[in-house]
C-alpha cells in the first residue's frame, strides 16, 4: 500500500537548506510514498478580523466572502486529513519556529474542524498520524532551555490529535557541523519507517 506523506518545508533558504536536506533523506526512507509538498517560503496569509469573523461563523451561514476566506485553511486541512506520515522541516529562527510555520499553524488549528473542547479538555481530531520532524539550528541547542521551537510544534501536533512525534536533529550546527550531521544522520538510520 501506498504511503501517503505531507511534506511541509519551513526554512526561507531553498539552496543549503539543513532542514529541507534532512527532509529529502527522511522520505527517501519510504519504498512507497505519494508525496504533496507544502513550501511555506512562498507565503501564507497571516489570520486576520476577517478570516477570525469568518471561522467563528457556522459553516451553514457563511456567506460566499466568509468560504472564500477560509479556502486557503480549509485545503491545508484537507492535506493532513489525507496523509498518513507529516514531514516537517523545521528550522530554528531566533530560539522558535519561523513566522511561515506559526501562520500554518494559526490556518489549520481550529475549533470544531481539526481539534474540540470537551469537559477533559481540548481533544485533537486529526488522530492516527505520524509526524517527523528534521530540525536544524545554527546555535540552539535542542530541547534546551532556549529551545522554544521543538516542544511547541510537539505540542501544536498534539493539539490536533498527532501525538506519534519523532524528531530528527541537527542542532548547534555552527558549533560543529559534522558532528551535528553526525547525530542527525544516526537519528535518521534508528527512524522505524512501516513497509
């Protein structure tokens, strides 16, 4: 059966990108994989009183502006309900996730679609995923106390239901390059990847 991956790319560098080529390595781990490819470099729409107007409509009483506002979310959405693996590439910029990452982040977390709030709390409804994570940092350290980025995307992922998180790390990559790939390369061997 065919394995269906989201990849997501975050880093605004395209050429000697550390995320996007640890990206590129984890999916060639798939023997079979139907790959759609979301580039954040290209841009996202920050949420704005329209579009928060509009999501917080009924969906039966949005009129035609509301749905066309929402568009954009709603296909964003559609790419996770239909992949089984997400790939995200992660970078690190300035101790957290890029702004490209955080506005996908705002488009596809919403209430009543992809996560409700129950008397237990908040429940993802997007379950029975998998998310790989490449990150890659020039001096953060990973899970550091000045990591701000790996524990909130595990979160976020979470939020939505994806709870099977694995993350596959070149960190500190300005201290020492090929140590840093080193690791991450080791982390990349160990990833269970299903046949």
């Amino acid at each position: 059966m065919t394995h269906s991956i989201l990849r997501i790319d975050a880093s605004a560098r395209r050429d000697g990108s550390v995320s996007r080529d640890l990206s590129d390595r984890i999916i060639a781990r798939f023997a079979e994989a139907n790959v759609t490819a979301r580039d954040l470099a290209e841009g996202l729409p920050l949420i704005d009183e329209d579009w928060v107007g509009a999501n917080f409509t009924p969906a039966e009483q949005r009129t035609d502006a509301q749905q066309a506002k929402l568009a954009l979310s709603d296909t964003l959405i559609e790419e996770i309900k239909a992949a089984d693996t997400l790939i995200i590439g992660l970078p690190i910029y300035n101790f957290g996730v890029p702004a490209a990452l955080k506005a996908w982040v705002d488009l596809v977390a919403r209430a009543g679609v992809t996560f409700q709030y129950t008397e237990q709390g908040p429940k993802g409804l997007l379950e029975g995923k998998r998310a790989v994570v490449a990150v890659a940092s020039g001096g953060t350290e990973a899970g550091s106390e000045i990591d701000f980025a790996t524990g909130y995307i595990r979160h976020v992922l979470g939020f939505i239901g994806i709870h099977d998180v694995e993350f596959v790390t070149a960190d500190r990559l300005m201290v020492d390059a090929d140590a840093s790939m080193q690791a991450a390369l080791a982390q990349l061997d160990a990833l269970q990847i299903a046949a």
